[in-house]
C-alpha cells in the first residue's frame, strides 16, 4: 500500500534568512509600521470616500478589516466633510494597526487627537449591542 506523505514533508527545508538580503535580516519584524498616508493632501470629499472605503475594507489585519469596513458601509457616505477628515485621520495616522483596534474595543485608552464623535461611535459599532452579523462588504 502507498503512503501519501502531507506536502509539508515534501518540501525542503531552507534556513529562512536564506535568500534574504542583510538589511532585512537585521530588521526588527515584531514591529512593522504601517506607511503613512498623506491625510492633508486636498482631494474632493467623494474621492476621499472611495479611497477609505477601500482602505477600511483592506487593511491589513482581519479584525480591523471587519470592524472598520462594516462601520464604513453604515456611516461614511452620509459623513460630512469634517467627519470624513476626522475618520481618514483616525485610520491613516496611526502607525500600528494593534492601537487602532485596542482603542476601538476599549482595551487602551484612546489618544485626546483621536477621541472624538468618529471614534465613539466606532466604539458602539464594535459592540454590535443589536447583535447583528456582520460580514465584510464587497469591493467593487
């Protein structure tokens, strides 16, 4: 009778920093910072809605890709111009996605630049207090 062995024996076990270069093996990666986006370069508000409905759906790390997408769909649309600013400052300032998502669930404090009306109810967004499934919207 054949064994059939998982693909993972199969492959070749090469050391990891193998076809690395020196600078990216001496990088610190427990800690990689998100690059950051020019928040005050002027743009038409509907432009900059298109841009962080994408970026709140494509973010990086899944648990803020939920949260942050489905609070997008409910609210950015009918955002004004200073809520939109406000928000685009929130996920785009930030240079650890960890910090956004602690700040939302209320297991940090929420730094004074970011505690605002976007930020509150993004908070009682992530309570989903109705219960309400949520699912990710589609990318058009």
């Amino acid at each position: 009778m054949m064994r059939i062995r998982p693909l993972a024996n199969l492959l070749v076990r090469a050391p990891r920093t193998a076809a690395m270069s020196d600078s990216v093996k001496s990088m610190d990666t427990t800690y990689m910072e998100i690059p950051v986006y020019p928040v005050e370069k002027p743009q038409p508000l509907e432009t900059r809605k298109a841009r962080l409905h994408y970026q709140s759906r494509k973010r990086g790390m899944l648990e803020n890709d939920l949260l942050l997408s489905t609070f997008a769909k409910k609210y950015l649309d009918s955002f004004t111009e200073q809520q939109t600013m406000m928000y685009d400052r929130l996920i785009n300032s930030p240079s650890n996605d960890w910090d956004i998502f602690y700040w939302i669930v209320e297991k940090k404090p929420t730094p004074q630049e970011f505690d605002n009306e976007i930020m509150t109810m993004l908070k009682k967004h992530a309570k989903n207090e109705d219960k309400i499934l949520l699912s990710q919207p589609d990318l058009y």
